[in-house]
C-alpha cells in the first residue's frame, strides 16, 4: 500500500460524503420512531481555564475541551490517544520520551538538564517531566488543551500551551463500574472505579486500570513481539466536606509500565511486512511514577475562596533501544532518569461581579532531576575504521544532577465596562534558580577523539521573567463572543546533558530561556436555539531565542571542526487558523468539525539544515518546525437512538486527516534530507453499539485505521551508519468493550 506525498483531501472530501450520507440514514431512521428522552441541543462546556468554574463560550481564550464521555467514545486510554481529536496538538511519534507540542512547536525535555514547552496539569499540579506526562486516563472528568502561553496562571514552561486534566472528584452518592475491553494483537484492558460515602462529610474512590498487548511489530530475529503495552494505574482519592465552607480533596496515584517499545527500523524493503524487522536488541522502556496531592477549597465571607493545592510527585524512567536495528551491536543507548518534585499554590478567588472578577496567588516548584546514560558501542564497530573502531566493545556513560527552584506571584482579572465590553488582563512574575551538580563524562584518554574526559562540572543560572497578558472581549448580541489577546510566556534555560564528547563540551551545554509573545483573536458563537456550536481563533506567535541544536566552530587541539550544539540560535514564527464546529441537525445526531491551518516554520535557524562530509553548512530558513503539518482535521458523526424498550444504539464514525510533515529541519538538506520527510496520511475509526436507557450497561464494537493504511510516525537516519529509518504507526485494530455501571 503506497503512501501519498500529499495531503488527501480528495480522501477528506469523501469522507465528509460518506459522513453526510450516515447521517441522512440515520435520519430517515429517526422519522420512523419517537426521539424518547433524546437530547434536542449541545452539552454546554463548563472549563476552569481562568482558575474558576465558567462556560467555555464566555472565555475569551483558545481552549478545545474533551468529556469524559468523548474520551471513552474515541476509546482513549493514556492522554497521547487525544491527539487524533484535537488537532492542534502534537505527541510527535508517540514514543515513551514523551514529545508534546500545541500549534506547530513541540518538543521534550529529552534529559534532565531542559524542560518542555508544553505544561500538563492534573488537577492542578504542574508535571515537570515529559515522560511522567502520558498520563493513563483514569476516572478522568474532562481534558483541556489551552493553545497559546498561559503563564498568567498556569505555572511555568507554558510558552505553547497547556494540557489541564480534570479527574472526577469523589460523591456521596454510591457508584461502581466495571469495563473491559478485548481487540487484537493480544490486546485487553480491565478498569474498575468505586465511589460512595464513608461516613457523613467523607467520600471516597478508588480506580484501577490494567492495559496489555502483544504490540503491532515482529523482531523476528529474537522471535518476540514489539510495540506493546503492559501498563497498571491506580488512584483513590477521600473528599472531606465537614460543612459548607471548607473542601477538602486527598489524593493519591500510582503507575507502572513496562513496554516493548520499538526506537525506529530500517526502511522496509519493498513487498515485505513493513512490521516485520531483525534486531539483536529488544527495545523497550519501564516507568514507574506516584503523586500524592491535597485539593483545599475554603469559602472566605464576601464570596470570595481561598484555593490551595499541595503536591508531592516522583517517577523514574529507563529506555533501552538499538540505534541501528542490525543483527550486530553497533550502538545500544541505555538512558535512566529519575525525578522528584514538589509543589505548591496558593490563590484567592473573587466573586465575580456585574463588573469585575479576579484571581491572584503564590507558587513554588522545587524539582531533582537525576540522569545516568550509557552508550553501548558493540562489535559491530570493529568493522569501522579508526578511530570508530576502538570503541568496540566499550561503555560510555554520562549522567548530572540538576534542582530546581521556582518562584512566582501572578494576578488574572476582568473588568466590564459595559455587558457588551469586557477588559481582561493579567501578570506573572517569576523567580527561578537552577543548579546543575555531578555532571560526568566518562574518561576515556585513548578515545579523546570520540568521548570527553570531563567530571564534576557544576554550574548554576538564575532567571526572573515578566509574562503579561492582556485582551478584550466583546459581547455584540447574545450567544456570540468577539475576543482579542496579546500575552507572554518563556521555557526555562537549562544544559544539553547529552554532550559527552570532548568538542561538544568545548562548545558549551548551557543554553539561556526563551521567550513568545502571541497575538490572536476569535469568535465563539451558539446558534440554532443551543444546535450549533462555531469557534474560530487565529493566531500569531513569535518566538525568540528558540532553543535548538545547531552547528557551532570549536577548536580543540588546534583543530577547529564545527560541532552540534544546544544553542538559542532559533527563531520561529507558527501562525494559523483554528476551527471548532458542531450541529444538532436532529435529536440525538451530532455532527463535529475540528481543523487546524498551521504554517510553524523557522524564521531563522543558521545550521539547522545538516552539513555534509565536506564541511558545507545548510541553514533550515523558512522550514517547517518538527511535527507541524499545515492542515490537520478531525470529523465525526455521532447518533443514538431507541432501538427497543430500555435500550438505545449508538454509532460513532470518525476521520482524521493530516499533511506531510517532518521530524528534522535536516530535511532541506539536499543530499540526505529525504531521511526526516513523513508523508501526510488519513485514518478511520468507528464505534457501534447499544446501551441501557439507565445507562446500568453498554456493549460496544469498535475499530481504529479501518482502512488499514500504512503511514510513517517517524523518520530519522541511524546514529552511526546512517542508514535511513522509519517507525509506522499501528495497522488496523478491532475490539469489543463491555461497560457496567450502577
């Protein structure tokens, strides 16, 4: 099955056809039975975006929100499952490292000396690390995704956005359910949740999730199966209520997983099983993470509240993949990070008035990073020649110690002149100390040429930044929001830990904040007596001192060569339109548009585009940023209907379609730039089924790339051969899930 260089909206169109046809079927269905207690308008969306309780539609920001009810339709199980639905959102590959990005700029904090550019919360609690991220969606309420820096008041390295979960809080009304699913490749999942009182003024619940499969992918040398999961994740929380002014929530979570997790393969050769590979290595990856949290909400007099959220979270991750995917070692890199953090926030809340609304408060952030990798060169190197050729057979391991203190006090208010006029503001101050310690490179005197002879570099940076918003929003005639913000955010300076050899540490590792300023503007608007639902936001971002590796001169020995280096040498400018629609033509028929117009390109990158083996340097000028297609869709239909007494069908069609984008701005290079090229693809997906009308059941038959196709998620060349490899994403899968609840 070959793969379009292009995106396919002739395919798009078709889909839309096939979508409408559904729904005139189903339509035709309606007219023939009575609509029951069916629903006639949209579910309103209530978000705390602005750190209270409000209508989405009255929130003059960018914010795509998933129910809990759209996760299980779309059969999302772990937080990177979103990304089909919400289109500006990126997890990059997919991979265990955790790659997350909002409109267009995505990366990860790929060791424990940088962070990310996307902040993802639950309940509250800032995740400092990309690989604690992919969180399993656990008795999970609702998701999110703020587009655009939102450090008014969302913590730090928030410059692209923010990923906010909402879990569902314990109730004193007594609930259970159960779910399970079976699918291919040796795929199931069991979940459980229990909630209820304990004794008067004190809930409880308690949720439990085990995932399994075989994985998609075949090393056929070592006979085993990859690509696979083997994950368990718990949470109980107690909600304590003593009278009606003091709320109290305690938390606590566990995960463990243990996957075959596959870096990438050689391109297939064309006629075989593109998932079939010979590795002598089994990649996989283990994570454990926990968090223990207290959610305290007090009624002050006057109606204002005063907020406190204190947390405790930790993980450690270990990576292990073949950097060449042969039959013989050449490279194996072993990385292992572990992480401590605490947090806390505190924030008073006004009422909001005919005429204003605010929210001002004080956060800390402590965080340890620790970070020991290993590269493995194996025998393979013996038939390089020198000096590659000594590194046969050797370990070279580096690793550094890094904490984190931040500091901050920020404010968010609205001021109405007028019910048509609205002036929205706020500001975030923020202090910030890192201190790097047991920075060490392995002493390897013979191999000076390849590996540093460094140890005990310590280093420290303070940073203090001003992160402004500031905006209007107008109310023309009811049920339609006019909004216009200009804001601020910044990501954290930080070290390249990956820096090992001896020209690399001459180059530096240390690299300084950067900063965004976004422009944007939109429209909200229900129409159609709560039938339809229109949002259009565009946007304009510039970032400044971007972070990126480019190639720097170092001399060293009297030799000068140029070397990759962490640098704020980038500019990048990611602008676009995004749109969110949906209509109730008919009771119980929903139809959804969710696109993404997205040009995120570099402004200026010198050396970003690669060199050669003569020494020429491209630059990546006018390239489009990792991971940033230009058009990203995703449309569904969705309809339930009595079908007998007591019980209703459903049925979900989905269809998401994406343009061509790449891995590395490497690919303007013209000699191997192809490598980095991930052509565009399209996908289906479905859900049938039926359910009790008292929701006590629900059967259901799904299946995701209906079509089967085989589309690239990654593509990169090997580390030390350069061969050129790809990671294709899962082929079709299928499955039954069977909830009960009462």
């Amino acid at each position: 099955m070959t793969i379009s260089k292009r995106p396919r909206w002739r395919a798009m169109r078709r889909s839309v056809w096939l979508c409408g046809g559904a729904a005139a079927l189903m339509a035709t269905a309606a007219t023939a039975q009575t609509a029951g207690a069916q629903t006639t308008s949209l579910d309103e969306v209530v978000v705390t975006a602005q750190k209270r309780v409000e209508k989405m539609q009255d929130v003059g920001l960018s914010i795509e929100s998933l129910s809990g009810a759209t996760l299980q339709k779309l059969g999302v199980s772990k937080l990177q499952d979103i990304e089909t639905a919400a289109p500006s959102v990126s997890f990059g590959d997919g991979g265990e490292q955790g790659r997350y990005g909002i409109r267009g700029v995505v990366d990860y904090s790929r060791n424990a000396g940088y962070d990310s550019r996307v902040g993802v919360y639950v309940d509250g609690v800032y995740l400092g690390r990309s690989y604690l991220n992919n969180q399993t969606l656990l008795g999970i309420k609702q998701v999110d995704v703020l587009r655009g820096p939102q450090g008014t008041l969302f913590g730090k390295n928030t410059d692209a956005g923010v990923i906010s979960i909402t879990t569902a809080k314990p109730t004193s009304d007594f609930s259970a359910t159960a779910e399970g699913d079976v699918g291919t490749y040796g795929a199931w999942r069991a979940a459980a949740l229990i909630n209820g009182p304990i004794v008067p003024g004190l809930d409880g619940q308690f949720a439990i999730t085990k995932t399994y499969s075989d994985g998609y992918y075949r090393n056929t040398l070592l006979k085993k199966d990859n690509m696979g999961q083997d994950s368990t994740a718990a949470r109980a929380q107690l909600r304590w209520r003593p009278n009606d002014k003091l709320d109290v929530n305690l938390s606590a979570d566990v995960q463990h997983d243990s996957n075959s997790t596959l870096h990438y393969t050689y391109v297939p050769t064309a006629g075989t099983n593109v998932y079939d590979y010979k590795s002598y290595n089994n990649d996989h990856a283990k994570r454990d993470s926990w968090g223990v949290a207290v959610n305290a909400d007090y009624a002050l007099p006057g109606g204002y509240q005063l907020t406190s959220i204190s947390a405790l979270r930790g993980g450690a991750q270990f990576l292990n993949f073949n950097n060449e995917v042969t039959t013989k070692p050449f490279l194996t890199s072993q990385f292992h990070e572990v992480t401590s953090q605490f947090s806390e926030e505190l924030r008073i809340a006004s009422p909001k008035t005919e005429t204003y609304d605010w929210v001002a408060g004080l956060y800390y952030f402590n965080q340890l990073n620790s970070e020991d990798t290993k590269n493995l060169f194996g025998v393979g190197m013996s038939d390089l020649p020198w000096p590659y050729s000594s590194y046969a057979n050797v370990t070279v391991p580096f690793g550094a110690h890094v904490e984190t203190n931040s500091y901050a006090v920020f404010f968010n208010g609205n001021y109405r002149i007028n019910p048509m006029i609205e002036l929205t503001g706020g500001l975030r101050y923020t202090a910030e100390t890192k201190d790097l310690s047991k920075f060490y490179a392995h002493d390897l005197t013979r191999y000076q040429g390849i590996a540093g002879n460094f140890s005990g570099k310590s280093d420290s940076m303070s940073t203090y930044k001003m992160t402004p918003k500031v905006g209007i929003n107008i109310h023309p005639i009811k049920h339609v929001l006019l909004f216009a913000t200009v804001s601020r955010g910044f990501k954290s300076g930080g070290w390249n830990l990956d820096a090992n050899t001896t020209a690399s540490l001459a180059a530096g590792i240390r690299v300084n904040p950067e900063t965004v300023t976004n422009y944007e503007g939109g429209v909200k608007t229900d129409f159609w007596h709560g039938r339809g639902r229109l949002n259009v936001t565009i946007f304009d971002s510039k970032y400044k001192d971007f972070q990126v590796f480019t190639f720097v001169p170092v001399t060293v020995g009297g030799v000068t060569s140029q070397v990759s280096s962490l640098t704020n040498a980038g500019e990048v400018t990611s602008k676009g339109v995004e749109v969110e629609g949906q209509i109730m033509p008919l009771p119980g028929l929903s139809l959804s548009a969710n696109y993404t117009y997205n040009e995120s390109a570099f402004d200026t990158y010198p050396g970003g585009g690669g060199k050669l083996g003569d020494g020429t340097i491209f630059n990546a000028n006018g390239v489009q940023t990792p991971y940033a297609p230009r058009n990203k869709a995703y449309l569904s239909a969705d309809y339930q209907h009595p079908v007998i007494s007591q019980l209703d069908g459903f049925i979900h069609v989905g269809y998401s379609v994406q343009s061509s984008e790449n891995f590395d701005p490497k690919v303007v290079n013209p000699v191997f730039g192809k490598a980095y090229y991930i052509p565009g693809y399209d996908l289906y997906d479905a859900r049938v089924g039926v359910t009790s009308t008292d929701s006590h059941w629900e059967l259901s038959l799904w299946g995701k790339n209906l079509a089967d196709k085989r589309y690239i998620v990654f593509a990169n060349r090997t580390a030390i051969l350069t061969n050129r490899a790809v990671l294709y994403g899962p082929p079709r899968t299928y499955g039954i899930t069977l909830k009960v609840h009462y």
